[in-house]
C-alpha cells in the first residue's frame, strides 16, 4: 500500500473510531436523561381509602391506605399503605414509604426499555443526602430484578441512579445474565 492510502485508511479508523466514540456518548447520555426526567416529574398518588395528614416536629406526614398507586415519570409503586414525609418549612418530599402485601416498584432504565422492578414487604424511596441519587430500600422478601441480574434476599438497598444494588442482607440468592470472564 502507498502511504497516500495508509494515510487514508487511518484517517478513516480515527473518523469512525470518533463517530463510535460519539455515538457511545450520546447513547449514555440519552439513557442517564430517562432517569433526571423522572427526577423533574411530578410525584402523583391514588388510593381507594382513606387518607390523613399530620404535622409534627416540623415534618407533615400525609398517609393513604388501600391500593396505593404512586407515580413520578417511568416510576411506580404499589402497595396497601402509603406514608409522604414532607419538610413543613420547604414543602420537600423527603421520603415515602409503603407497604404491601407484597409492595410492587418498578422503573424505566435507559430510553430503550430496560426496566428495573421489585417487590417487598416494605419500600422506603428517598435520596442521597450527599449524592442527590435515588436510594430505593425494598426491606423483607426483597427480589429484584433488572436486565443484567436478579437477586432475593431479607433486605436490598438499590442505587437507582446507578443501576447498583449498593447493599443486601442475606440469606440471599441470584443469578446474572452476563457473559462468562472465561468465555464458555
């Protein structure tokens, strides 16, 4: 080969080496969007029972009872009961918490559909006091299950922002659908 023609064959690797490279980019950065377009959604509930709201101590509990639905963007979450914690200063949700028999909580990953759902006996969503991140506690015959893995144990503690099951409390068991290390 000439070097006229070496030349443009690497000129063209490192035109589709970046083209990859930007497509790779766009591609996550579309995926992490799913997720903060979530986080900028309202936070809507219903229930087919009653509903009460106290103020305490600074912190306005609002709980509703019976076939509890909560929403916010790809984000769902049923259960029998419900309890919205808000900061009564700031109007800020700090933390919802529901039960169930079992509590059902799903989500949407990445804009290509890849979705996260789980179940438990208790559910405990709230953020990250230092990381802003999405932390769901799903506490009591926890499962979990998303596209790369599945996992039940007594408690989990799922980074949604992260797609990271930062901690579990065992006895647990799980599988993952990944490729072998060893290529088998």
């Amino acid at each position: 080969m000439s070097h006229l023609a070496n030349a443009l064959n690497t000129l063209a690797g490192q035109k589709l080496h970046a083209l990859l490279l930007g497509f790779a980019a766009l591609t996550l950065s579309s995926n992490a969007l799913s997720l903060a377009s979530d986080k900028q959604e309202k936070v809507t509930w219903e229930a087919a029972g009653n509903s009460n709201m106290t103020v305490e101590n600074g912190l306005r509990t609002l709980t509703l009872e019976d076939s509890v639905i909560v929403t916010q963007g790809s984000l769902r979450i049923t259960g029998d009961r419900a309890i919205f914690e808000y900061a009564v200063e700031s109007n800020e949700l700090s933390r919802i918490t529901v039960y169930g028999s079992p509590v059902g909580y799903s989500q949407q990953l990445s804009t290509d559909g890849e979705n996260v759902a789980g179940t438990s006996k208790e559910l405990r969503l709230y953020s990250d006091e230092n990381t802003s991140n999405s932390i769901v506690e799903l506490i009591g015959d926890a499962a979990i299950t998303s596209p790369d893995s599945t996992m039940n144990c007594a408690a989990i503690t799922y980074l949604v922002d992260l797609d990271l099951i930062r901690e579990a409390k065992g006895p647990c068991n799980g599988s993952l659908s990944s490729t072998s290390p060893l290529g088998n």
